[in-house]
C-alpha cells in the first residue's frame, strides 16, 4: 500500500519595517546640504572657466594671435 508523503507546513510571518519621521530639520539640513553642493559646483566651474579664459588670452599674446580691434580693422580714427 502507498502512502502519500506531505510536506511538512510552513509559518512565515511578515514583519513590516518600522518607517521613520521626516522633521523639519532633516529637511532643512537635506537643503542646506544640497546648497551648499550646488555652490561648490559653481564655484568649481567657474574657476576652470575663468583659468581657461585666461589661458588663452596668454596664449594669444606669446604667439602674436590677437585678434584686430574694431577700432583698426574699420580704420576709424
């Protein structure tokens, strides 16, 4: 004679995670950070176009590249 074999049960229980509270000063302190971010950036951009301006300036003046003044190019005295 056969006998069915059963599996034996399973519980599982499901444990929700617990959520935690936004207040006002993680909020303020998210949007303090997150200017002070965007301030560096700027910052940090603005230097490397300002050196990059200047570097081609000098580099234009060491190799006599510099464009004609307006004043010379349409003869106006």
């Amino acid at each position: 004679m056969l006998f069915a074999l059963q599996p034996d049960s399973v519980m599982v229980r499901v444990v929700q995670p617990t959520v935690e509270e936004t207040s006002v000063a993680d909020v303020l302190l998210g949007s303090i950070g997150l200017t002070g971010v965007l301030v560096l950036v700027a910052l940090i951009l603005g230097a490397l176009l300002g050196a990059t301006l200047i570097g081609v300036k000098k580099f234009r003046s060491r190799y006599d590249l510099e464009p004609i003044p307006d004043s010379e190019a349409f003869k106006i005295t």
